[in-house]
C-alpha cells in the first residue's frame, strides 16, 4: 500500500527541476498543469476500475459464503411457500410449519416473508392470556393475508372479548375457511342490513361452549361447511345436513342423538358423550357414515350404519362385544379397520374379532395374556383361518412378551401367504417395558430386514407407549384442537 502511494505522489507531484535562471514561461507552467491534469484523470480512471472490480470480488465472496441470498427474488418466494406449504398427505394432522423463524433470518428475509401473503394462511396455538397482545397478533396477521383465504387454529375468547375480536374478523369472513371459538353465553355476529355476514369460504368451525351458556347461538350462514367440533354445546344453528365430520364432546347421549338425527349426509364421527341411561329407542340411521371413533361404547346400540367400514373404540365394556356384533348385524355393514384401544385378553379378542373376517386392519391397545397363548392366536393368523384379509396389525403396548419365532413364523407365512390370503404388509409392536437384556430386542434383527427388503413395513419397540398411536388426532383437550376429518387409525 505504501507503495502505491508514493507511485502516485511521484506521479502527481514529480521531483521538481532545477529552473533556469530566467524561470519557467507561461506556456511551460500551462503544459506541466495540463499533464498534471492528464495524470489525475487517469489515476481517477484506474480507481474506479478498482472499485468495480473490488465489488465483484465481494459479491463472489457473498455467493460462496451465503448463496441462499443471492437467489433472485421469485425463486426465495417459492422456497419460503414449499416450507410453509400444506401438511404432506400421509399425516393430514400435521402443523403447518410457521413462518415467523423465516423473517428472523436477516433483513431481506424479512422483507420478502411479510410482504409475501400466501405465507401466513392460519393463525395456531394458544391465544395470549394478555387480551392486548392477542388483539395485536390477530389484527398484524390478518393485515398480511392481502386477498387469500385464511385459517385461525385457535381457540378466539369471545366470551371474553367478542365486542374488540369480531369488528377485526367481520372484514375477513369472506376470506376465513375455519375457525375456532370459545364462547359462554350470546354471540353478536356482525350483521349487515340486518343480516348477519355470512362466512362464505369458512369449511371447518370449532367451537367450545363454556359454562353458564344460556340460549341458542345463531350462527352465520356458511354453504361451504362441512367439519364440525363441538364441545359441550348442543343449542347452536348450524347446516347440519350439508356436513361430512362431526366431532361431539361433553354433550349427553340424548344430545347427540338429536344433532345426528339432523345430519344427514355424515361420513366420519367422532363421539364422546357423558355417560347417561337412556332407554331403548328406535336405532337412528346414518346412511353414508363410513368412520366412527367413540369413546362412549352406549352410541353404538343406537344406530344403524351400512357404509361402516373404520371403528374405533376406547371405552372397555363387558358388553361392548356384543354390542359391536349387534351393530354390524342389523346393519348389514362389512368392517375393514378395527382399532380397540382398552385391554383385552387375547381370548376376548379372539371372541370379538372372530365374526369380523373381511377386517384388513386391526390394531389392538394393552393386551393382557399369557405367553403360551400367543402361539395359537399367531398361528392361525399365520394360516389364514383368522382374518384371511388383514394387511395392516398392530400390537401397541402389549404387558405380554410375545414369542419372537411365533410372531416371525407368521410374518414369514403372511408375507408370502398362498392364494386366497391377503398378503400382510405392515406389522408394528411395541412392549410396554424395555426387554431385560439386548439379545431379546435384537434376536430377529436379520429376520426382519429381510422382511423389510421383501416391501412389508415391520417395526418392534419395546418401553411404554413406544408405538401408541396419537390419540390427541381428532380429541378435545382443554383448548378445543381441531383435526379436519382424516383422523388417522393405524400410525
């Protein structure tokens, strides 16, 4: 560096020469300043080559060290929509992942995440116990969404704040395809020439009904709904007969008989009503419903479904067998998945599955047996002489070992199983305490990726609840969740 200055000094300002005794003339001094001039210029000329490529070499450096930021525009834009997309169709009950840690990035980040509408589609998790900071979150999210559709996944106090959250929403019911709401009491809805707005795009509603609720709540017009989550509420205005899912929580059996009775053209329920008597009534027939999943057994001895094809039970009772067989005889209904999530012995199971051939997927919860009689059951599994059709078994928190050559004999067997037997593809078990040495977990280690090598999906675990399936899929905790119909029976 010090060198090239003193080439430039030396350039503009040369050792000056000794003057003659007369002195320099006017037209030597105009010559020498117009070569001093010359040489600036070009100087000045050489410092901008430097800086442009000065600049070139950064931005070089910058695409090596940070090459995501020199991506143009359009194409980080689709990135950050891919990341923030729809759950992938396998796990329908995933989160959208959220958009916020993008715009934490870096300034550019930023800029494109908020200006970018399609990236804040819902509003999910709790809401503040801070009414100010829950009004902010609502009205900076929805001042994002520009003219997309929107989803609010989460429970809106309006027994609270109705009066300050409905003027913020009322611009954007157009716009909301679901919504959740926690109420107590009357709603106003916003209305206009004294009609309530209708929430034309709104396809999945949550609501969770507080205590001291009084009235029936008029809800707006939606020709679009088709999900329903309704949790201790029965004294709502809802298109009944235009919805495919319905989810019933804390309502009286008698209650959920008279919503049903109104439904029309439901295909998937999800039921848990408070345990009540009620007499034997005339069984109520839901023409299209394919998927039930109760936690309250009662319901069944009270309906009729001929397009039954998914049950799911959590509730155990002596009866729940019978019951079982009862609703599938006078249905005339052919069960392909069976999911029992309550103890049973294997004999019961047995005893309950036995009329249950067609099933293709079983999943049973908690078995309690003893050892010796797993191999009966495995082996006639293994034959075919028990669920011939099954494609799909799990075992989930088993308390009884299983025998490890019964239970890969009938892998063996089901996975390359003679004419007429359904071929097994998907095996999960999971003991509900960890084995006592290693050997016992990795005895059929071998077998098993031979199997897996073969296309059928094998999974053993061992420790408590290593396999249990998600039970909060389409359940109500204290803050209402809302699943939109594809509740997930087998993993």
């Amino acid at each position: 560096m010090e060198t090239w200055m003193m080439v430039i000094i030396a350039s503009v300002f040369p050792t000056p020469t000794m003057p003659n005794a007369a002195g320099p003339t006017n037209a030597q001094l105009r010559t020498h300043l117009a070569d001093i001039r010359a040489r600036i210029e070009t100087l000045e000329l050489e410092l901008a080559a430097l800086r442009v490529s000065e600049l070139s070499v950064s931005a070089t450096l910058d695409s090596i060290v940070y090459p995501v930021l020199t991506l143009p525009v359009e194409i980080t834009r689709e990135i950050f929509l891919h990341y923030a997309g729809p759950p992938i169709q396998q796990y329908p009950s995933q989160s959208n992942p959220n958009p916020l840690p993008l715009a934490a990035v870096c300034k550019l980040w930023r800029t494109l995440a908020l200006s970018c509408s399609q990236l804040w589609p819902a509003l999910r998790g709790r809401p503040s116990s801070d009414p100010e900071a829950l009004l902010n979150l609502l009205q900076s999210r929805l001042s994002r969404v520009g003219n997309h559709n929107f989803r609010i996944n989460m429970p809106l106090p309006l027994y609270t704040l109705g009066d300050k959250i409905l003027p913020i929403l009322a611009p954007y019911f157009a716009q909301l395809r679901s919504l959740q709401l926690a109420v107590s009491g009357p709603v106003c809805f916003p209305k206009d020439a004294g009609h309530m707005v209708p929430l034309s795009a709104l396809e999945a509603l949550a609501i969770d009904g507080l205590h001291d609720r009084e009235g029936e709540i008029s809800f707006p017009p939606c020709p679009k709904l088709h999900d329903v989550w309704l949790c201790r509420l029965t004294q709502i205005s809802l298109p009944w007969s235009q919805l495919t899912f319905l989810g019933l929580r804390g309502q009286s059996l008698g209650d959920c008989l008279n919503i049903l009775g109104q439904t029309s053209q439901l295909m998937t329920l999800n039921i848990s009503s408070e345990s009540d008597v009620m007499p034997p009534t005339t069984p109520l027939r839901l023409q299209h419903l394919r998927s039930l999943w109760t936690l309250t057994a009662p319901i069944i001895d009270h309906l009729i479904l001929p397009a039954l094809q998914e049950l799911k039970i959590q509730e155990l009772m002596e009866t729940v067998t019978w019951m079982v067989h009862n609703l599938v005889s006078r249905s005339g209904c052919t069960l392909r998945q069976v999911c029992l999530q309550f103890p049973m012995s294997l004999a019961d199971t047995e005893r309950f599955i036995l009329p249950l051939q067609k099933l293709k997927g079983l999943s049973l919860m908690g078995l309690h047996c003893n050892f010796a009689d797993w191999d009966p059951f495995l082996q006639q599994i293994a034959d075919g002489k028990l669920l011939p059709d099954l494609e799909m078994f799990l075992l989930n928190d088993v308390h009884t070992d299983i025998p490890i050559k019964s239970m890969l004999a009938m892998l063996d067997a089901r996975g390359n199983p003679p004419k007429g037997i359904a071929r097994l593809q998907s095996f999960r078990y999971s003991h509900w305490q960890p084995p006592s040495d290693d050997t016992h977990s990795h005895r059929a280690a071998d077998h098993i990726r031979k199997l897996r090598e073969r296309g059928m999906t094998v999974e053993l675990g061992w420790g408590p609840l290593w396999f249990r399936e998600n039970i909060d899929v389409g359940s109500h905790t204290h803050h209402t969740k809302l699943i939109i119909g594809n509740d997930s029976y087998f993993g």
